[in-house]
C-alpha cells in the first residue's frame, strides 16, 4: 500500500475559535494556519463542522483575508471548504459570492 506523498491538511475551523473573543480574529487565525499550510501542500481542507452560530461575516472575514494573501484563484482551486449544515450552506454561498465571485 502505497502512501500519499502529500495528504491533503485539514483545518478543523472549530479548534481555531475563540467563543469568547471576536469572530473576526478566529477567521484570521484559520486564514493563517491554510496560508501557512499552503506553503507546503498544494492543497488544503478547512471544515467547519460543529461550529455553530458562525455568521457571514465570519465567513466575510476568512475569505477577504485569504483573498488579500493568495489571490481569488488560489482560493478557488488550493481550498477545499465544507459545511455541516444548512445554515452554514447559505451564510457560506452569500460571502463566498460577495468575497471571491466579485473578484475572480
């Protein structure tokens, strides 16, 4: 059996959030940790299972700042994003439209 030589990281978007501090800066810490990621993988996940009362602007934040780093293609092809529940879904497709469809 034959090992990926590169696994694709995942950035579980949960670990990285502070309840008690601004959503803002726990969307920067996981734009962050996949900038720093993509520094040596091709490709990285981020989920946002089981975190819940995340808004738009959450996701605002994460993409604009990712966005302002690799550019909206990088984003588009080196980020794969996953959501858990309906809510998160639209929250997701608003910004994601606002964010990276605006400058792509």
């Amino acid at each position: 059996m034959n090992a990926d030589p590169d696994p694709i990281p995942a950035v579980i978007a949960r670990d990285l959030f502070d309840p008690k501090g601004s959503p803002a800066a726990s969307a920067s810490a996981v734009a962050d940790v996949v900038v720093g990621l993509l520094r040596s993988h091709e490709r990285v996940r981020v989920s946002f299972e089981s975190l819940h009362g995340i808004s738009s602007a959450y996701f605002n934040t994460l993409l604009l700042r990712l966005v302002q780093i690799l550019g909206p293609q990088a984003v588009s092809s080196r980020i794969e994003f996953s959501t858990d529940s309906r809510a998160q879904r639209v929250a997701w497709d608003r910004s994601w439209s606002a964010v990276v469809g605006r400058t792509a």
